[in-house]
C-alpha cells in the first residue's frame, strides 16, 4: 500500500501526497516502464534488420509497408481489448505480453520466407497489445496530479528500450547476420517478462477477484447493469469534444508517431536512402533515440506547468519541421545526427503528452477501458499509415514520404487546438473495476 495517507483516490488507490510520489510509486512506475521498456527490444531492433531482411527475403517496402500496418491494426484493435480484461491484473497480463514477444522473436528469426516473417511480426502484435492502455490505466490511477510526468516516463521507459537495442542489434547483424541480430531479442524479453511478474503490485487485484466472485453467483442483473453503464461510458467517450478529438488527433499524428512510422522508416531512409554503413545507421538511430527519452520526461515536466494542450501543440508543430529538417540536410552524417535528435526529442514527446490530454477528460469514466479504446482506434487505425507511407515510398521516394508525415502533425496540432475542454467540476475519473 501507499505510504501516503491522503484520502484515496476513485478507484480504490490512496493519492499520493502532494511533495511527492511514495517509495512504492517509484517501484511501480519503474517496474511498467520496464516492462515498456523491454517490449520496445522488439519493434526497434526489427526496425535496424527490416533493410536486411527486404534485400534477404527479396520483398518491397511497399510489401513490408503492408504487412506491418497489417500487424499494426491487428495489435491496435486489440488493445480495446482492456475494457474487457480488467479482470485480470496487469502483472498478468504485462508478463504474458514479454514472454509472448519472445517466442515471436525467435520464429521470425527462423522464419525461411517473409510470409512466416510476415506472420511472425502480425503475432508480435497481437500478444503486446496490453502495455499500452494497462500501463497507462495503472499510472494513471496511481499518479491522479502528475498524469504527464508519469505517462512521460512511462514513454521515456520505451524509449530507453528503443535506444538500447539498435546498436546491439546492428553489431550483430554485421557480425552474425539478421537472423541472429532478431533472436536476439528473445532473451532480454524473457527476462523483462520474469521481473514484471516477480515485482508488478496489481492494487486492484481483490477488486478482479470480488467481479469473478460475482459472476459465478450468477448476479446476472448486475452483469447488465454492469454492460448498460459500460455503453454509456462508451457514449460518454466518444459524446465529449476533449476525448474525440484527442482520438482524433492521436490517429491523425500517427502517421509521424515515433514508436511506429518513424522506427520502421528513419533506418529505412538511412539504409537504403542514403546508403550508409550498418553501424552508421545504428548510431544515427540510437541518436535519434536518446533525444526520445530526454524529450518526453522535459515535455511532461513543462506541460505539468505550463498548459498539456498548450505545449502538445507546441511540439506538433516544432515537430514537424524536424521531420522535414532530416529529408533536407543530406547525407552529412554530423547534420543527420543532430537533426535526428531533435527528431527524437519532438516527435517522441507527442505521445506521453496527447495521453494526458486524453486523460483529463475521463471525469466520471472507466479508466483502463478508455484508454484502450484510444489506443485501439489511434494505433490501430492509424497503423494504416504504415501502409501509405510504404506506397509512397515505392513510388514516390523517401522524401515524400517523410514530408507526409510532418503534415500529419501539422494537422493533429489543428484538432488539438480546437478540441477544448468543456468543464465538469468535481467529477473524477475512476478505475477499470468499477462498473
């Protein structure tokens, strides 16, 4: 239990107190940004083999295009899965996440043509879908008056993972070949999946336990009692002008989103764009990705102070100029390296900070389920960018490409400044237990 004795907070957590989070809020947030951090070995060091494995497996980008938006939409679909997990508990379910992910690695490591490859990574997808709404929902409900800093390093825990990885990746790539550089992968993934379990604290887990209860009893009037609340809270989501529009936005700036279009194609553009050295790609990509973890922990800080929705838009718009910056400077290997990490620190603070917009407009909703309808709908849906961008690529050059993604930022910083709160007073999100 929490250190703090602050009255609790809607959903059976106690608030932190206001100096501070509790040595326990620390554990925790560590313990789901680890696990975020370790399900982000998977699409990042696949994001330095792709170039390797479109030339071995003789494909197209359009193809690989194809076939992660395909994946992408199935993983993101699924994560409207949370409403209906909430049952279990998220050392469950994380846990399960990392030791699926590594069984997905080693098939796509022996997979002897890119339909298995294909189907390796569509599973991928499937089986990490909960880190995203379950981590979110428990920091969420743990953190109630520093939403953006947690969220913010819960994001950064991805990051640290995605900048971890493609350099190791890389060296064994040039050493070993693709297939061992995503083998790989499977062992730190197995490991984060044995912590998670051992250390994760489910505070709603009696609260699961009390609904199975429940249920084997038979209280069948409850149950519809308990599905017609879930649809309203459904009507509410979608009714209010803050949460719509912060779906709508998160869909919109998926087509530049870090975690996603950037990963797969900043090594792409790197590789097969501009022809650099294996390891020079790597470095480039984990700078890159150092600016992803700086960004979003100072993103979350300021927006904290200064206005979430405010500094969002801000970092729309700078954004995008970064996007457009790293097209632009050549392949000046200095120039790539700074502009990539101003990439990094822009691009990569977009999410922790639309999350905290969503957030603040879930008064009086279930938490974990709506966030895995957001999820669901701005990574699954605006997975299908992948496939655009892959189409353009193939026709169109690199270039293009990345200048459509900057435009989807531009457009998702205009939803953001017209989707304004309406104000609720004295309401309170509460948690994926109570129905």
């Amino acid at each position: 239990m929490h250190d703090s004795t602050e009255a609790p907070w809607p959903g059976g957590d106690p608030a932190p107190a206001s100096g501070g989070a509790s040595r326990e809020d620390v554990e925790q947030l560590t313990v789901v940004s680890f696990s975020h951090a370790v399900q982000h070995f998977y699409p990042a060091g696949l994001a330095v083999a792709y170039p390797f494995v479109v030339s071995g497996l003789h494909v197209s980008y359009g193809l690989l295009g194809l076939v992660l938006g395909i994946a992408g939409v199935v993983g993101g679909l699924l994560q409207g899965l949370a409403a209906l997990a909430s049952r279990f508990s998220a050392r469950l379910l994380l846990s399960v996440q990392n030791f699926g992910l590594a069984v997905t690695s080693v098939l796509g490591a022996v997979a002897p043509g890119f339909a298995l490859f294909g189907a390796a990574r569509c599973i991928g997808n499937a089986v990490s879908w909960p880190q995203h709404p379950v981590g979110s929902a428990v920091l969420t409900r743990r953190f109630p008056t520093r939403r953006a800093y947690a969220l913010s390093w819960h994001v950064a825990g991805g990051s640290i993972g995605t900048a971890v990885i493609p350099l190791v990746v890389s060296a064994l790539i040039a050493s070993y070949g693709w297939r061992v550089g995503v083998g790989f992968l499977a062992i730190p993934l197995a490991i984060g999946g044995t912590l998670v379990a051992w250390r994760l604290r489910d505070t709603h887990a009696a609260d699961h336990a009390a609904d199975h209860a429940a249920d084997r009893a038979g209280e069948q009037g409850a149950a519809r009692a308990g599905a017609r609340a879930h649809l309203e809270s459904i009507r509410a989501l979608f009714g209010r002008r803050e949460t719509a529009g912060a779906i709508l936005a998160g869909t919109i700036a998926a087509g530049g989103r870090g975690l996603g279009t950037l990963t797969v194609f900043v090594p792409a553009y790197l590789k097969s764009g501009l022809h650099l050295g294996t390891v020079t790609v790597g470095a480039l990509f984990t700078a890159l990705l150092v600016g992803s973890i700086l960004g979003p922990v100072v993103a979350g800080y300021v927006a904290d102070r200064l206005g979430r929705r405010r500094v969002l838009v801000a970092v729309y718009v700078v954004g995008a100029a970064t996007i457009v910056g790293l097209v632009s400077v050549g392949a000046d290997v200095v120039m790539l390296g700074v502009v990539g990490f101003l990439v990094g620190v822009f691009a990569y603070s977009e999410s922790p900070l639309i999350q905290a917009v969503f957030s603040e407009g879930l008064a009086g909703l279930d938490v974990q389920g709506s966030f895995g309808y957001y999820f669901a709908i701005s990574y699954g849906v605006g997975s299908l960018w992948t496939i655009g961008l892959g189409a353009i690529i193939d026709t169109a050059g690199f270039h293009w490409a990345f200048f459509t993604m900057a435009l989807s930022f531009v457009g998702a910083a205009a939803v953001v400044a017209w989707a304004r709160p309406a104000v609720r007073p004295g309401a309170t999100p509460r948690s994926g237990s109570e129905r």
